[in-house]
C-alpha cells in the first residue's frame, strides 16, 4: 500500500513538470567557412572540418565593434589553423557552446577583462584532447561565426 502511495504521489508531482532539453536534431547545421561572410543567426550547430593536428588555446580576447553593430570575440590557437570545431547557438538560451578538438588549454589564458555583451566564459577540458568553452552572452543575441588562418583563429560576432 505504501508503495502505491509514494507512486501515486510521483504521479501527480511529475505531471506538473515539462522536461526541457535540446532537440538538436531540428537545429540547422552550418559549416564555419574560413572567411567573414556577415550572416548572422539565432540558433543553430556550426561546424568545422579544419586540421586534425593537436592545438592549444593560447588566447582570447574581444573587441567592441559599437560603430560595426556588433562585438567580436576571437579564440586565438598556437597552430597555424583553427582546430575543428563543434558548436551549438541555443535561442533559449543565452550561451553559446563550443568544443575544440585535440585542443589543450593554455594555462595564461585567464579573463580578457570587460565586455558589453559578454557576461564570462567557462573553459571545460572533456578528456585529454578536448576543450569545452560556454559563453554565457547578456540577452538575446544572433551570432556570425568564421575562422581566419597564420595564426589559427576562431571569431564569434555577437550582435543583439
């Protein structure tokens, strides 16, 4: 009988609740392209198919583009190319996701000091060659990713 109870009780209490999660497979996946092209998106994966050869964050950093409309954040690597990239652009949420593959964390790289749209950015090493980074942007955003080579680069402009 108790058992019936504490089942009942989960019942009621679970249907009140909606789980939320990401449905990635409905997102739009855009390859990254290796120059700026200025589309902006809200939501959406982005990828690239760049070097396999191991990499190191050796930086980022930003600029505030106020008569460009938009802010730019730059990932800056040790190789000569961007390391392949992963990420994911929620519109619900205000992050955006990023994983660098065979990709290390230099240990200098710390905060790039003050920005108007970008509230911090948490670096998570997943494993021993991958580098996960969530950037946690002030309001809603659309963003235009590319990567730019000697020295490798990964550039995000956030436009609100």
């Amino acid at each position: 009988m108790n058992l019936l109870k504490v089942l009942l009780l989960f019942t009621v209490f679970s249907l009140g609740h909606q789980a939320y999660s990401q449905d990635l497979l409905n997102e739009r996946i855009r390859k990254i392209p290796d120059k700026k092209r200025s589309i902006f998106f809200n939501k959406g994966i982005f990828h690239s198919t760049n070097s396999n050869a191991t990499s190191v964050l050796k930086s980022i950093r930003h600029g505030n583009g106020s008569s460009r409309g938009f802010e730019r954040l730059v990932f800056d690597f040790e190789t000569s190319e961007a390391p392949r990239v992963y990420g994911y652009k929620s519109e619900k949420e205000n992050k955006i996701y990023v994983d660098f593959f065979k990709t290390k964390l230099n240990k200098k790289v710390g905060s790039f000091g003050t920005s108007k749209l970008v509230k911090k950015v948490d670096f998570y090493p997943v494993g021993d060659d991958t580098l996960s980074a969530e950037l946690v942007i002030d309001g809603k955003h659309s963003i235009d990713v590319f990567t730019l080579k000697n020295p490798g680069r990964l550039v995000i402009d956030i436009k609100k």
